[in-house]
C-alpha cells in the first residue's frame, strides 16, 4: 500500500456530549493538607483544568484550525499514520519532518508552521514541512501491532518521506521526536541533511572516568537529571513496564488522563494548549495506545552502538532536561550546533520544565535556531 489519502478531523457530536457529562458528573480523589505538588499533580490544578476543559474549550474551534492545513493518512508498515503536509510556495523550501513525543501531539508545532514555511525576508530560509502523529498517537490511532518503538518509528517516517517524493530533508523533534529524529539520520544518511532537536538524551555510561573534569554547569545538569529521576520518573517506569494496566483508568476518565498527562505540562503553559492536547488523546482513543510507545523503546532489540553520523544540531531550554556535550558527543559524532535558552517565566516552578514545549512556549527563539542550523549546513 502506497496511497496517500485526504484527511479531515470530524468528531461525531456524540463523543463531545459523553465528554462533556463525564465531565460534570467527575468523581475527585481526596487530598491531604498542606502537602503542594509532593504527593504529584495537585488537586487544584486539576479541577482548574477541568473546569476550562467544560466550560471554556472550543474542540471544534480547534478542529477548524487543524483542517485548515492539508491532513493525511498513510499506512506504513501495517499502520494508519497521520500527517500534516504544508509546502512552502518558495521553490528552494527545504522539505523537513517535525516529531512529537508524549503527552504532546502535533498541535506542539502549530505556532511555528506560518514562520518555517513563509518567512517574512526572502533571506531566511523555507521549509516544507510533514508533521506526522505517532504510531497509536492521535489520528494516527491506537497501532494494531507491537514493537512501535523509535527505531521502527524512524523506519516509517523515511519511507513516508519517501512516498512524498523528498530525497533530501532534515528531521525535526522534541521530547520523544528528539529519540526518533537521530535514528532517521542513522538508517538514511544519504537522505537526511541534518538532524535538530530539543534534547538529547545521553545518559552517563557508569565509567567513573566519564564524570573527570566535568564543568559546573554540566554537574548541575547531572544534578537536574537526578532530581527528575528521583521526583517525575514514575510515568515512564509505569508505561515502560505496565502501560495496558494503566490505559484503563485513563481510557474510562477523562479526567484520570487530564491528572495523568498533565503531570508533564507545566504550570506555566496555557490552559487551552494543556487541554488542547489532552482532549486530542481522549477524543481519538489513543490516551491507552500512546503509553507503548514508553514500552516498546524500553524492551526494544535493537541497540545501536556508532554514534551517528549526519549534522546533528540542539536548542536546549533552561527547566527541561539538561543535555551534557561529552555524554552527547559519544553518542552523536556530528554535533555542529549547540544553543542553550533561558526562556522561563516567574509563573511556574520546579515541575515547570520551562521550554520543554519551546515551539508553542518560545517559538521565534525556536525558529531561529532551526534557521541557523539549516542554512549552515547548505
């Protein structure tokens, strides 16, 4: 199957009414006194949220605005894939791939589709772009086979841009897009100009050696890294290790998945673009198949040992997770851009994670950094 078939979002108005009276008639865990975020996501934000979510968002305000831009369906490797394909109308657009992670979605890079493919100066640089929804992500639906991790993902997203006839492109992600965008680069490097990302997740190997010499700024990063692992990890041993036992409360409730998602969306993000988010998984059915994704990667075969070896650039954010080069340059041999950012606001704290979502957070900061690592490499 080579098809490529128009999409459109049409909700049946029936799924927004349950949503709305599974809203009303929500049931509230109790919560102890005094005891803030310490227990996890706090009562308060959540019932805030939810409280927006009834009576405040528009899903189909938000469906417009989404089938203003050309939609897509392909199936890829016995799956239905989901995608946004919007070309520039400059003929020396340079076609990229945009990957999300989780509990994001494609509405990550609304704010930066306007300025990547129609810039204002004739001297900053075009894209095409593909924005694709995760296998069992969004209107890619729930996948219908296992081993979805980020090396099949990579695998599909190649051929997709195959099918769409782009023999050269970069490859663009964050969060989990920022593990699927290096292994574009490693399994067509004779297609992939350039690979940039948010974050990437290069981890201590366990040699004492490795820490010898290391700068204050990068064990404050280790320190960062510890205390996330310490305090916010628990989602992901969860969907690593049991995600199907999860995806039962959040399939039934939406607001145990509001609880659950928004643990990862910072205070400091809007409201419309939490629940924006959140109401996509519900309203797709994809909040259960969206958590194999954690355990597919976590139980994957396939363990590349070379680093890769295409441009590779990053655009790190002060509050997300803290890249450390010499764990980075292990691991990716071609690093010729690195940018760190100070973006955060007084609005949130330590959970914030302040510019992990930098392309609706920081979106000209975003797009300048894309811009630079893509015309350096011309």
């Amino acid at each position: 199957m080579t098809a490529i078939t128009p999409f459109t979002i049409d909700i049946p108005q029936a799924r927004l009414d349950d949503l709305a009276a599974r809203l009303r008639n929500a049931l509230y865990p109790d919560e102890l006194s005094g005891v803030g975020d310490a227990y996890g996501v706090p009562l308060g934000r959540v019932q805030e949220l939810a409280k927006y979510w009834l009576e405040e968002f528009d899903w189909r305000a938000l469906e417009s605005e989404l089938n203003a831009y050309p939609q897509f369906t392909a199936e890829i490797d016995g799956e239905d894939i989901h995608f946004l394909h919007i070309r520039s109308s400059r003929p020396d657009a340079t076609p990229v791939i945009l990957t999300h992670g989780w509990p994001g979605s494609v509405l990550e890079y609304l704010d930066v589709i306007a300025p990547l493919t129609e810039p204002e100066s004739a001297d900053q640089p075009a894209f095409h772009l593909v924005i694709p929804s995760l296998p069992g992500f969004g209107f890619s639906g729930p996948t219908r086979s296992t081993g979805w991790n980020r090396y099949r993902t990579a695998r599909a997203w190649a051929e997709l841009m195959a099918r769409l006839g782009y023999q050269r492109y970069g490859a663009i992600g964050n969060d989990g897009g920022s593990m699927v965008s290096p292994e574009i680069g490693r399994i067509a490097p004779e297609n992939v100009i350039g690979v940039h990302v948010t974050q990437l997740f290069s981890f201590p190997s366990g040699d004492p050696a490795e820490f010898e010499g290391l700068s204050e700024g990068d064990m404050a990063a280790l320190q960062h890294l510890q205390w996330f692992h310490e305090n916010k990890m628990a989602f992901n041993t969860l969907h690593s290790q049991q995600p199907q036992t999860l995806a039962y409360a959040l399939a039934d409730s939406p607001i145990g998945l509001l609880g659950w998602n928004s643990q990862l969306f910072g205070e400091a993000l809007d409201a419309q673009f939490v629940i924006a988010n959140v109401a996509l998984y519900w309203l797709t059915g994809t909040a259960g198949s969206s958590l194999r994704f954690y355990y597919e990667d976590a139980h994957a075969t396939e363990q590349p040992t070379e680093p890769t070896t295409v441009p590779t650039g990053l655009a790190m954010f002060a509050g997300d997770f803290q890249s450390i080069r010499r764990f980075a340059d292990r691991d990716h041999s071609n690093i010729v851009s690195w940018n760190s950012y100070d973006t955060s606001s007084d609005q949130g704290g330590a959970n914030d994670a302040a510019g992990h979502y930098s392309a609706h957070e920081a979106p000209e900061v975003l797009v300048n950094d894309i811009r630079g690592f893509f015309t350096g490499l011309a």
